[in-house]
C-alpha cells in the first residue's frame, strides 16, 4: 500500500549528487515511499542506489527524456496521492514534508507547494531557483520572494509566511497526483527550464491554487545539471518562456510576445557582451526554435486564460532603477 506522498528523484548520472544527500532525504521523509527516476544514466549511479539504498525504488526510463519528459514517464508508475518532485543536489531538513501535506488537507483548491529554498553554499541566502516562491511580472519575466534576476536576499524571517504565489520551483515541486496528470504533466518539448511555471500557469487557469510555505526548508546546491551561465539554458529559458507565454496568456495580452521579441535582442546583445557570443547565438537559437513550435503550442492554449497573470508590474525596468520590487 503506498503511502500518500511519493519523493521522486530524477537523476542522471548523478551518482555524487545521491551519494550526498539522498541520506537527508531517506532520513527525514519516514512518511514518504522514495523513488530515483533513471534517464538512462550511463554511469553506476543505480547500483549504487541498489547497493547503498534498497529501501529506495528504482524506475528506469528507456532514454535521457530531459527534466520534463523524464518525470512525465517516470511518474506514470508511481501511484501515491501527492508527489514531490526534488532535484538531486536538494538537502532536506527534519519535518519537511509536514507542513506541506499539512497545507494540501486543509485547502482542497491547492494543487501545488513548495518550501522555503535556501543556497546550500551560504545558508543564510535564499537560492536562485525558487527561492520563497515564484512570480512573474506583466513581460511574463520570472522571479522569486527573495530573488530577482541574480541578487539574493539574505533570510532574515521575512518570508516564513503561507501565501498564494504564481509558481512553485521545480528543485522542490509538490504536487497532487490528480493535478499532475489533468494537466497532462510537464509539457515535454521544453525538455528543461520554465517546465513547472507553465505548468503552474496551467492550473490557475483552471482555477486551481499555487501556495509557498516557509515552514518548511531545503538547501539546495544549483546548477548540478546545467550550471547557471550554460548558453544552452539560456536558450532553453528563452525558448519556453516565449512558448509559456503564447500558451497561457489571454488572448488580448498575446501582442506582448512581440515586445518581449524585442527586448530580448536587447537582452542578447548584452549576454553577449558580457559572457559571449555563445550567449548572443543562444538567443537567436530561442527565437527560431519559438518559432518552430509554434503552430503546436497554439494548439495547446486552454479555453479559459486569466487576465490578470501578472503579480509585479513593470518588475524588470523597476528593478534596473533600483527601486523596491517586492
């Protein structure tokens, strides 16, 4: 009989990664059935796991699917009632996981959560990919409570609250099962980055609840899979966040795709000048690959999309005058 929440690990060749934290997960999630979902690794990561951990569940994937497709396939064979999506560089901490199974059985509407993310380097910081919960301006730019762009709040308290944010962080990612799966999951053709905000999007435009809460923390290291300044995720990043915003926007607020084509040369021509032509190629790349898949992510638009996507206007040009974006 499965217990009700299931930690899905995803891992590809990512034998250190298990070998560090996997312990803090197996310690401190006693109310959890725990799984490594494998993406083909070609290393002996699963022996180890085997070897190392037997109480731990193996689910092999027949190819590398990406982050996206990975858990898609995986989690086909796991049948808990909630699921936690946690990357493999993730330190966990006692009682994690109460809070929030403690928040889905009091409010139904929830479909998703995540905990108060903190840099596993600096402990005192929040991290960069989550943070205290995600948000997304009216460019349909993503940032965080805590983090916006690069600069990261120290954690001072100020985030230990419950709130309804916009999205939850794929590092952490609790989900209901049934939620997953109306959705149809991650949409794979993102392969990785910005796979949980459309995902997130999704289910708000059905009508259904994102929450954050801060009495529950994970450390987490970053850029295990892809590091940070990688040109292929700023490909990716671009590239989904075009497709997202094409997918979920109501239908009069699509014309600011055609801004934020435009912004994003500008954006180009700065990531080349500061980290190189790779960077300035990446951008094009997104904009084509935009492009490619566009006519299927038309096809994808749900019937209903809210007007008000947004939770900070205007964050990017309030952000580079410096003022207060929270």
């Amino acid at each position: 009989m499965p217990k009700k929440l299931a930690v899905a690990i995803l891992n590809w060749n990512g034998k250190n990664w298990l070998e560090k934290f996997l312990p803090s997960v197996i310690s401190y999630s006693q109310n959890a059935d725990i799984f490594v979902i494998d993406n083909l690794s070609t290393d002996d990561s699963v022996e180890f796991v085997q070897t190392q951990f037997p109480t731990v569940k193996i689910i092999k994937n027949t190819q590398n699917y990406g982050f996206a497709g990975g858990y898609n396939e995986g989690l086909k064979e796991i049948k808990n009632e909630y699921y936690c999506l946690l990357n493999s560089d993730v330190e966990v901490t006692e009682n994690w996981t109460d809070p929030v199974l403690e928040l889905f059985e009091k409010d139904a509407a929830i479909a998703a959560i995540q905990p108060k993310i903190l840099s596993f380097s600096n402990k005192k910081y929040f991290e960069f990919a989550g943070a205290a919960g995600g948000l997304i301006d009216n460019l349909g730019y993503p940032y965080c409570r805590g983090r916006v762009f690069d600069d990261l709040e120290e954690d001072r308290g100020q985030y230990d609250d419950e709130t309804e944010i916009f999205w939850a962080s794929g590092c952490s990612f609790f989900i209901r099962s049934k939620d997953f799966w109306e959705q149809k999951g991650f949409d794979e053709r993102f392969f990785a980055h910005q796979e949980e905000i459309d995902l997130c999007w999704r289910l708000i435009n059905s009508g259904r609840k994102i929450f954050y809460t801060g009495k529950s923390k994970v450390y987490h290291v970053g850029g295990g899979t892809l590091n940070k300044q990688s040109a292929q995720k700023t490909y990716l990043n671009i590239r989904n966040n075009l497709s997202m915003m094409l997918k979920n926007l109501p239908l009069k607020l699509i014309p600011l795709i055609f801004f934020r084509l435009c912004l994003d040369g500008i954006a180009g021509i700065y990531f080349g000048l500061k980290n190189g032509f790779p960077h300035l190629w990446a951008v094009v790349r997104a904009h084509f690959g935009f492009y490619g898949q566009l006519p299927g992510t038309w096809r994808l638009r749900q019937n209903h999309q809210k007007n008000q996507f947004y939770q900070s206007k205007w964050l990017i040009f309030r952000h580079f005058l410096g003022k207060n974006n929270s």
